[in-house]
C-alpha cells in the first residue's frame, strides 16, 4: 500500500466513513491514477478537468458512478492533500429523475417460487418482506431476530444508522426453518467461503453476489421481461405497503430514509394511484 492510500483511508477513517464508502473512494482515486499513469498527487488540475469530461462523455457515468467519483476525487485532494481546485466546485453529477422498477406482489411470489437453493430463497423472502438493502439481508444476525415482539433489528444500515422493522410470521418460519439447518450461532445465512466450511462453523455471512446470481435466475426462468434486481424487491415491498394503506411516515421509518421527499417517490409507482389518476382523467374529459 503506497504511503498517499495508506494516509487517505487513515482520513477517511478519521472522519467516521464506513468500509464500503472508503473502498469507492480509493478505488474513484486509483481509477484517476491509472487513467493517467501517474501518482494522483501529481495531476494538474487540468488533467482533472478533462477526466471528468472523459468519464461524462466517452465512459457516460450514471448519476450513481459520478457522484462517488467526484466525492471520493474531491476528498483525496481537499481532505488528504489540503489542496483546493476550482474544477471540483464546477462538477456536478448529471441529474436523473428515473422511476425504479416495480414488481407486483404475484410477480415477486412467482420470481421466490423459482429460486432453487432454500438459503437464496429465505434470505430473498427476507428482503422483501422486511424492505431491507441486500447487504442488511446478508447480514442478519440470530440475535436481531425479535420474535416476541415480531421485530427485526437492522444494524448498521446505510449512514450507519440502526433501525427495526416489523417481521412477519411468515418470515419468522421461514427463518426458523433455514437456521436449523445449519445452526449457526452468529449468522441465520453464513458463508462456506472458498474452502467449503462447514456453515456452522462459518464466521462470514453469505456473499452478496451468490444472492444476485440466484435472484437473476430465477427471473429469467419466469420471463417476466421487466429489468428487476434484488434492490428492486425493497421498492416493491415499499410501493405494496402504500397500496395497503400503510401511513408514508412510517414507511419511511421502515426503509431508514433521512428525507420523507426520498420515501414519496413510491407515491407515484402504486397502482392505487393510477387507478385514481385515470378515473379522474376519465371524469374531467367524460364531456367532451
């Protein structure tokens, strides 16, 4: 590790980052090295200004990819190094006003249904049943399991921020179920890892992408031709809750969102909604 990473982590460190927000950040300051083959300390700020013309208009970043490249750039030089450039005020992410894919509740019974492996399939059933990020679903613990109050205890969620949501009955079988199977006393989905451990013993939760993998097959072998991803299940079960009724308030306490304007989005993705959108528009155009 070079003295330069080997002082960034220790900043961000410092400032209270998580270990996925630190491992973007260096890989956002090794990808500007390596584009122009030189230590980062040593770019002009020149060379930072046509970087992030190269990765808008000949890489096209997504809004997502160009946000953690212009903070994790911007704090390298303004936190690590001291150095201000006036280049890293002037860059702003492209604005994005996209609506997520939405699955109805049959789609996502039908998408479970095809997940052959139980372990994928109760650690899915979890995320959409309890709206959780898919490294909160990996990461369940046997003691966040609240049965008696049906509650679920989310650790470290996105900022840091623990929460609890409600956890179904239903889930808590399922739940019940898998663990006997493996009895593991951390983890309710523990990894085997690469030397195949036995899962008792495992001290890892399950690896993300084996849960992706599995969620990718079992849509295709549904054909339902809508480009879903494991995130999409969290706003499906979002967007199902409103439908039922479920007050947005709390529904933006469930999701662990800072901001009600981010919880509103799935105002406009219920088919309630629409349903009253048309009759409206049916009623006020009804003369013509």
């Amino acid at each position: 590790m070079t003295e330069l990473r080997k002082r960034m982590i220790e900043t961000l460190q410092l400032r209270g980052m998580s270990e996925r927000t630190q491992q973007a950040y260096v890989r956002a300051v090794r990808q500007l090295a390596e584009h122009y083959d030189k230590s980062p300390d040593l770019i002009t700020e020149e060379e930072l200004r046509q970087y992030f013309l190269h990765i808008k208009n000949v890489k096209k970043y997504s809004r997502a990819s160009s946000t953690i490249a212009l903070c994790g750039i911007k704090f390298f030089y303004e936190k690590t190094l001291n150095r201000e450039f006036s280049t890293l005020k002037l860059v702003r992410a492209p604005r994005e006003k996209k609506l997520p894919v939405i699955l109805s509740v049959e789609e996502v019974i039908t998408i479970l249904g095809r997940v052959r492996l139980p372990r994928y399939r109760v650690c899915l059933s979890t995320i959409y049943s309890c709206g959780l990020r898919l490294q909160e679903g990996t990461h369940v613990q046997v003691r966040d399991i609240d049965s008696g109050r049906a509650m679920l205890h989310v650790r470290h969620g996105k900022g840091g921020k623990d929460r609890y949501v409600p956890l179904p009955e239903r889930t808590v079988e399922l739940l019940r179920e898998y663990w006997v199977t493996h009895r593991n006393p951390i983890w309710v989905f523990p990894s085997e890892g690469k030397d195949h451990i036995a899962l008792k013993d495992s001290h890892e939760p399950m690896h993300k992408s084996s849960v992706q993998d599995a969620f990718r097959a079992a849509l295709k072998e549904t054909k339902i031709n809508k480009a879903a991803s494991v995130h999409t299940l969290r706003h499906s079960w979002a967007t199902h809750l409103l439908e039922a009724g479920v007050n947005l308030r709390l529904i933006q306490e469930y999701l662990g969102h800072s901001s009600p304007q981010t919880t509103s989005i799935y105002t406009h993705l219920t088919a309630r909604a629409e349903d009253l959108g048309r009759e409206a528009i049916n009623r006020i155009m009804s003369g013509l």
